[in-house]
C-alpha cells in the first residue's frame, strides 16, 4: 500500500487539532485562503466535482463546497476524516469523506473528476510516481491538477524542515521528510509521464511577521504546480 504508517499516526496525533486556528495546524488555516485563491485563478470551482486527495482535517474542501463545489475528501487517517465529517455536519455542509488510500479508492470508485487536489501530500508519499499515475486513473481529458510540495535544496532543509519543526515550532516536529521532498523539473516530469500538460509553477513565500501567505515568483520553498489532463 503506497503510504507510511509512521505518516499516518504522526498526524493521528493531532487530529483533533484540526480546527484549532491557534493549534499545529495554524499555517494550513493561514495558507488555505491563498489555495483558494490559487485555484480560482484558472477555474471557476461551482458545479465541478473535485477530488481532493490528503484533505485532512477538510478546512479547503469546506471552502470549495461553500463555492458551490461538488467535493469528495479523500484521507487515510481515519481520525481526520472523522474529524472532517463532524465538522461539515456542524457546518451544514454535504461533503463526502472517505477514508482510504488513492489506491484503493480507485478500485471501489469509478468515477473520473473535473479537478483533482493533491495539496501538501506528495511528500508523505513513499512512492510519489505511482501517486500521479494513480492521480491520473480518476481524471478525464482536460481535468486540472493542482498540486502543491516542498522543493528539496538547502534553502528548504533549513526552513521546511529545522526552523520551521525545531526552531519555531510552528509544525510538529517529524511532520516532514527531506528525502521526501522534490524538485519542481521531478514533479513536472512525474506529472507529464501520467499525461497531464504543466501549464504554471508558482512560488508561495511566507510573512514570517504575521504568519501569511502569498504567491511568488520564488520556487525555492514551498509551490504550487497546475497541470490539465491531455
């Protein structure tokens, strides 16, 4: 099965903090405006049916349901989705959570979606090629793929993964892999042997005042990558 274990109970650790603004999670609920934001600059979201793969607790697939999206979450962490499906319900929001692994929801569900989500998930993955591939299973012809990784150089060992685990302790720390980290060229490469054409890559740069995110031209860190299926 194409997932760590030592992964999953990481995050079980914290499940409960999902919705904690203040909690482990607070740069996801920071940067979750900007993936927003990020994907609505190349579709419009209302009436689509999305995949969104590693969806966590489910702070971006509650903001694409109140856009007028048609959303299914996908996790593996049995405790998150849990989470997810509780805070959705107090929410009044229908979205439809499972808990499993790409590879094996593509064996239960044949559906193929207009837009897939694979945020902050490919480096937690052991093997990342068969999770674009698989990706690749549940889309149709002109599908769009938003993925978004850390690059791997020193610049984002230093404040990925030492600053930000062990110096500011604003994630937990074992929360990243560096080896797990990829290039853009690597995604890009990956992305295109599965049949998708890359069509932006764009840098996300943190305000360390305040904690905020926005886009940037610099790719060295964190990045977005947006890719329609051929």
């Amino acid at each position: 099965m194409n997932l760590d274990k030592k992964e999953i109970d990481n995050f079980d650790i914290y499940a409960h903090e999902w919705w904690n603004k203040r909690g482990p999670y607070k740069l996801i609920h920071n940067l979750t405006p900007l993936r927003v934001e990020y994907i609505q600059n190349s579709i419009n979201v209302k009436g689509l049916n999305i995949l969104d793969i590693g969806c966590g607790g489910g702070l971006l697939a509650e903001e694409l349901t109140k856009k007028g999206a048609n959303v299914t979450g996908l996790d593996a962490s049995k405790k998150t989705i849990n989470i997810a499906k509780q805070h959705a319900k107090e929410s009044n929001l229908n979205i439809n959570y499972v808990c499993s692994t790409l590879e094996s929801f593509i064996e239960e569900d044949k559906n193929k979606y207009d837009c897939i989500i694979c945020f902050e998930l490919i480096e937690h993955i052991p093997d990342q090629k068969k999770l674009v591939l698989d990706i690749s299973k549940v889309s149709k012809k002109k599908s769009k793929l938003f993925m978004s990784t850390i690059n791997r150089n020193i610049v984002s060992f230093a404040f990925a993964k030492v600053i930000a685990e062990y110096v500011l302790k604003i994630v937990p720390r074992g929360t990243h892999q560096y080896g797990k980290f990829i290039k853009p060229s690597e995604l890009a490469r990956l992305v295109e042997l599965a049949e998708f054409k890359v069509e932006d890559i764009s840098g996300v740069k943190l305000n360390p005042i305040d904690y905020t995110f926005s886009l940037s031209r610099m790719t060295k860190i964190n990045y977005f990558m947006t890719s329609t299926k051929k």
